[in-house]
C-alpha cells in the first residue's frame, strides 16, 4: 500500500503545525496587546509614557508571546521526539 503525498509529507516534519500555531498565536499576542494598550492608554497619551510605563507595557507584550511560542516550539519537539521513538521501536 502506498502513501499518499500528505500522509508522506506529515511523517516528514511531525509537529510543524504546533509549531507554527504557537508563532501564529505569539504574533497575534503581540498585536492585540499593543493595540488593547494603545485603545486604554489613548493615542494622545502612548507618547508621554514613562520608562517603567513603557516597560510594562512591553512586558505585557513580549512575555504571553514568547511563552506561547516556546510552547509551540517544545510542542514540536516532543511530537519529532515521539516519531523517532516510534520509528526505533518498529525498527
């Protein structure tokens, strides 16, 4: 029996698309967060934030993403990891 293209193709790259969500998801973080604290803050008023402001603000940012993008990243990982193992096993 043979496989087709995609069945080839996900036995390839196991877990990219976890990875990829969890980019997607850290990108969309990003986005939403800056744009939630520019409609909070007002437009007028993201210029004249103090430093520790503006580090809030970007901690707010940066952090959930990396976190959502570190998950996706380990989610890979651990699905390549379960592919080898199971490719050994059957070995």
């Amino acid at each position: 029996m043979t496989t087709t293209t995609i069945e080839a193709e996900r036995a390839r790259d196991p877990g990219a698309m976890i990875g990829i969500l969890g980019l997607v998801v850290g990108g969309l973080w990003v986005v939403g967060a800056l744009a939630g604290a520019i409609v909070l803050i007002g437009p007028t008023n993201i210029g004249s934030l103090t430093i520790p402001e503006i580090g809030a603000v970007g901690a707010i940012t940066v952090l959930p993403a990396l976190m959502s993008v570190f998950s996706g990243l380990a989610a890979r990982d651990s699905a390549r990891a379960r592919a080898e193992a199971r490719r050994l096993a059957d070995a």
